[in-house]
C-alpha cells in the first residue's frame, strides 16, 4: 500500500481534498490522475480508498470506502533534551516508524539549542507516518525549560528517565508484564551531557524511574531511538 495524507479539516462526507504538497507529489513524482486509486489517511485513525476525480486547480478525491483504525496503545511519549535539528529529524523520523504517539523536546541545562516552530517537526513525522503505514500523527510540543515540562502533566502512568549505568536496564523495567494494561508510557533523554543532579533530583520528584541503556555512551538520537525499540515491541 502506498499511503498518503490529507489534513483532517480537508475531509468530507464523500470527498478528501489533498493539500498542494500531497498534490505535487501525487500527480508530478508518481504520475497518477484522473480515476487512479488512492490510499489516504487523516493521521487521526481515518483510513480511505479514493478515487482521483479533480487533479487542478485542486486534487480531490472521491470516497469509496471508509474505516477508524484503532489507536495502538500504550501511547508512548519519547520527551528529549534540544540538539541539532538533523539529529532531532532522525529523532522523529525513526521513533514515528517504531510506533511512538507523542514527542516532547524541551531545554534542559546542557542543550544549547531551542526553537519554538513545529512545522519543520511535522513535515518530518507526516513523512515518516505515510512510510511506516500508520494512522494516527504523532503529537508535538517544545518547552523552553523544565519548569513548563513539568508543568504540563499528560498524566502518563509509567514515567521513564534514562540517566546512566548505575541505573536497572530499561528492558527489565518494561516487561510484558509491567506495561500490562497500561495507557501511557513517557521516556525522557537528556540532550548531549545528559541531565544535572538537579534535573535528575527533579525528575525523581516527578515520578520518573531512572534507567539505563547499558555500559556505553550513546548520543541523544541513539538513546532515543534504542529505548523506543525497547518499549515499542509492547505496543499494539
């Protein structure tokens, strides 16, 4: 199946219109046009087969056939320190391939970067969303700090924080058995240098449980990626 997206407010009773990026793509890079079959989601569980009916000035689709996916749980929130946007697109890319609902990045100490625009993170997790064959758009939120991290509970019940070796292995505390039933799952990276003493203090504070990815030193996106590998085998 080839997938692609239109935005929810673009969807009708009988009818999808695709946005000017979905367009170009469609009918420049794959050559489809009028009465080919299209695949579309809405990234909120929608999933339609279409029919291309109108290619200019806009690209509408006619429905043929409509479901709700079910949205996989638990919904497992990947929250990280800043870095460089390449390594953070990486970040997004992957986890939304390996099920991940929800990314936070926020400012923590150690990262020297910050910028509040999501809509270069989107156009990264839409990418990746069309790819993966998935049917709910991962959520995005940027923090300039801790304080509003913390401040905006999501109510996530098993609270996650990779800090060092000292620290149980992830897997262990992610188990069948532990996620089991579970709604919500939230796992927090520190950027480059990892979190102070303070965060770290913070963090207990808040519920997280520390954990560790083993004896190595990983990068940001490597521990990102490898504990969304870890936890999204749970996730169905």
């Amino acid at each position: 199946m080839e997938l692609f997206y239109v935005r929810p407010e673009d969807v009708s009773e009988h009818e999808l219109i695709l946005d000017d990026f979905e367009r170009k793509h469609i009918l420049s890079a794959l050559r489809k046009n009028i009465n080919d079959p299209l695949w579309v989601t809405d990234g909120q569980g929608g999933l339609y087969k279409g029919i291309i009916r109108q290619t200019a000035p806009r690209l509408i689709v006619e429905i043929a056939h409509r479901e709700q996916k079910t949205e996989p749980r638990p919904t497992v929130t990947l929250a990280c320190g800043f870095i460089k946007q390449n390594r953070m697109d990486f970040i997004l890319e992957k986890g939304t391939e390996l099920g991940v609902g929800r990314f936070v990045f926020f400012r923590s100490r150690f990262a020297n970067y910050f910028s509040p625009n999501t809509d270069r993170l989107y156009k990264v997790v839409r990418q990746a969303l069309k790819q993966s064959l998935r049917f709910y758009l991962p959520e995005i939120k940027v923090y300039s700090d801790l304080d509003r991290f913390f401040a905006d509970d999501s109510g996530e019940k098993t609270r996650l924080v990779a800090i060092d070796s000292g620290y149980p292995l992830l897997r262990t505390l992610t188990d069948g058995k532990a996620l089991k039933g579970e709604s919500s799952v939230i796992i927090a990276i520190g950027p480059e240098g990892g979190f102070s003493a303070e965060e770290i203090e913070r963090f207990n504070n808040n519920g997280y449980k520390g954990f560790s990815l083993g004896p190595q030193r990983l990068r940001t996106e490597t521990a990102a990626i490898a504990a969304a590998a870890i936890v999204g085998q749970y996730i169905h």
